[in-house]
C-alpha cells in the first residue's frame, strides 16, 4: 500500500484496512489460504517458460503500469508471467496464509518491518543473486531497506515517494514566506500565517494514519533514526525522556494544526491546501493527487521537514518503498529470478512511471528527464538522504500501531495534556505486545 483509496493509487487501501488486515500479523497460520497462487496446487509454476506473481495492485493506472512492465519482461525473456491480482484489501487480509499456503513464484509487497517479518519466518527467499547484478542501480539507503534481520535480500524496490510540507509557491510569494529549515523559524512561520488568516498546517486525521506520519517526522528530527527505529522496533521505551520530549514539540505545534481533525479525511484538508485557506502541509507526495488543475499543480511545492536537533539534521527522509519478493518455494526459481532482476532494472521503474506518474523510481539509475518538478525534487530528496524510514505502520509491528498508537495518538491530538499517562499505557501495552 502506498497510499489511501484514490483512482490513482497503487496499492489502494486506506492504512486502516490494512492495519486491520495485518493486525494478527504474528499469528500465523490463522484463516484460510483463500489466495491460491496461479499454479494450482503446487507453489508457483513448473512450467519453465512461465512465472506467477501475486499481486495486491487491483486498481486501473498501477494495475496497467505493471502489466507494462511484465508484457517488456517476456519481450526480453521470453518467459510469461501470469498475474494472479487480488483485491488489495483482500490480499493484504490473507496474506498469512496466502505465504504458508502454495504462494506465486513472485509477490508484490512492502519494504521494512512488514517485508523483514515473513523472511524471518522463512515465508520468502534471499535473493541475495539477485542483487549481485542490481545492487548498483540503487543508493545504500534502498540496500537497507531491502534486507531482512539476517542481513540476507529479500526485497526489490520498484517505486517509492517522499513525505514532506507541502505548499503553494504562490502564497509563500504573496505573503513573502521563506522556508523555514529550523524547528524556531516554522514556529514563527506557523504565528505569522495565523496573524495573516491562514491555517498554518492543515490536518485530516480521521482515518487515523495521517498523524502518524507527524509522529514520525518529529522524533527522527528530534531524537534521529536510530533512536526511532528502536522505537517502532519495541526496544527504546516510551517512558523514556526522549520519547516525551517528541509528544512536547508536538504539542507546541499542535496549535497551528486545523482544528477537528480527527473529524477530517486526508483529502478534505488538502482542499484547503488547494483553495489556499492552508499554509502548509505534511504528506505524502500523493497530496497532489487533489490538485486536478495543472496551474495549481504546478504552483505545488514541499521541503524536508525542519531541523530539530543539529545533531541530526534532516538526514532522514519518510520514504515508504513498493517492491517484489521471492516466494518460499518457487515452482519456476531460475525464471522468478530473472523476473527479479529485471524488476530491479532501471529500465523496468521507467516503464512503470510511463502508467503512473504520480510516484518516483526506487533506482538512482531510472532516467528522470521526463520527471516533473515535484518528481525531481521528490527523487532528490530520497536518493540523498543518508536513512530513509517507512511510515509507522511498516517499521513496526501491525498489531501494536492498530491496537495501541492509531487510537493512542488521537488521544494525544484530543487532549495533549495528558502525555505521561498515555504514554504510560503505551509502554505497559507495548511490552506485551512484544512480549508474544
């Protein structure tokens, strides 16, 4: 999943379907494996002139993007590969089963946490071979990302987009705005836009995963991606003072946020970016999906999130990543490689951005020329920074952010007062999640 439900989407479901859907994550073996691979009985397929891929990407534009991809794969191959599509909700809810069961040679998923947790329990293969011959279309941040706890491969990044503040050059020109860089100057920015009538930041959380990604933003620039990381991974605590000095930066901006958000879908406060009612907003670079008039999509502009702490920077860039992975046992293992590495290829990422320009290529190799500004400046943004995170919901486990953060943080948004006692119950919480 990239992004919520939109004509345009990728993946398609909103992240509180799949939130649900992923919730029983660490139970595996529960449900039925209703997701039959294209094989039949055996997992993959036998035939050496074919490969089955199963995949979640059921709407119109990525649907035809990749079908693009695998028509440009057999042309240069010779080896067919048979699709086996699924609803994206229904194929993120079984997926468990679908991976025990007999899965497709290839499947579509996820980088991160979501991708590590299945090449733990041994539920996809290394491809380490595979990225012997693309290791080099790709910046060390994507390495990362394509590694699971053993250090082995076992991802393909295809696409990826960044999030960031987003706004309109035109009103930061009307009111003379610079772009603020540090924590003090977007406090004083967010003051002078209310002084000016403006909505400093708009803000659309009924859904519940918009905030997260706010959450994110402020603890790697608060306490940098190690710290983070150990976070989402259920090591560092959320007692702990670094923890609570995010939850107090958070509430210092949390003023200039539009108010009622938890009452708000994402594309709502966009409109408000779009009419120029708002100043700013953090998203994902699929916030211009609601801009429909070219002038106004042209006038879209973003920056990195400001600087905290010093000590980090905004090295860290909130990338959340689309790629392949290789089934436990593959019928067709020598043509599902084949099938990888050309995935990996610069050639392959151009091809799917012919479809659906509305993201950016994982290879720092994908010619960018036919890119638009904000594509450019999206690729940029990602290919330099020195550590790249996923969105909260793919660097932890499922169960915890459903259960625990989604409405744990919209209590925080209700009443930010009340941080020690949430985050208490966050932590006791935590721990027995981690714990089974």
């Amino acid at each position: 999943m990239r992004f919520p439900p939109a004509a345009t989407s990728a993946q398609g479901p909103g992240r509180r379907t799949i939130l649900r859907g992923l919730g029983g994550a660490a139970a595996l073996g529960a449900g039925i494996p209703l997701l039959a691979a294209c094989g039949g009985s055996a997992s993959g397929s036998s035939d050496p002139h074919t490969v089955t891929l199963g995949s979640g990407a059921s709407d119109a534009v990525p649907k035809k993007a990749f079908a693009d991809v695998y028509a440009e794969f057999t042309v240069r191959s010779k080896i067919k590969v048979e699709v086996n599509t699924k609803d994206h909700n229904t194929f993120q809810e079984q997926i468990n089963s679908y991976l025990q069961g007999t899965p497709d040679d290839v499947f579509g998923w996820f980088a991160g946490y979501r991708m590590q947790f299945f090449a733990a329990k041994g539920l996809s293969t290394p491809i380490d071979d595979v990225w012997k011959k693309i290791g080099g279309n790709f910046p060390a941040a994507m390495h990362d990302l394509s590694k699971g706890a053993d250090g082995k491969y076992y991802f393909v990044p295809v696409y990826t987009y960044p999030w960031a503040v987003f706004y309109r050059k035109s009103v930061f020109k009307k009111y003379g705005y610079d772009v603020p860089t540090t924590w003090s100057a977007l406090i004083a920015l967010c003051k002078q836009m209310k002084k000016d009538g403006l909505v400093p930041i708009a803000f659309g959380d009924k859904d519940k995963w918009p905030a997260l990604g706010t959450f994110d933003q402020i603890n790697v620039r608060t306490n940098g991606y190690d710290f983070h990381m150990s976070l989402m991974r259920g090591e560092a605590s959320w007692t702990d003072a670094k923890t609570r000095a995010v939850f107090d930066n958070w509430a210092e901006i949390l003023p200039y946020h539009q108010e009622g958000a938890v009452g708000r879908l994402w594309q709502d406060a966009a409109q408000n970016l779009v009419s120029k009612k708002a100043g700013m907003y953090l998203l994902g670079m699929f916030v211009g999906q609601q801009f429909t008039n070219k002038e106004d999509l042209a006038d879209l502009d973003f920056f990195p999130f400001p600087e905290i702490d010093p000590s980090y920077g905004q090295d860290t860039v909130e990338a959340p990543t689309d790629g392949f992975m290789l089934s436990k046992k593959p019928g067709n293992h020598a043509g599902a490689v084949k099938l990888m590495q050309f995935l990996g290829s610069p050639e392959a990422e151009e091809t799917y951005l012919k479809a659906d320009p509305s993201v950016v290529a994982a290879s720092a190799e994908a010619d960018t020329s036919a890119y638009s500004a904000l594509q450019k400046k999206g690729f940029e943004m990602i290919s330099n920074a020195k550590h790249l995170t996923q969105f909260m919901d793919r660097d932890s486990r499922p169960d915890f952010i459903s259960t625990v953060m989604l409405p744990g943080i919209q209590k925080f948004i209700r009443d930010p007062k009340g941080i020690d006692g949430l985050l208490s119950s966050i932590e006791r919480q935590k721990k027995t999640i981690f714990a089974s």
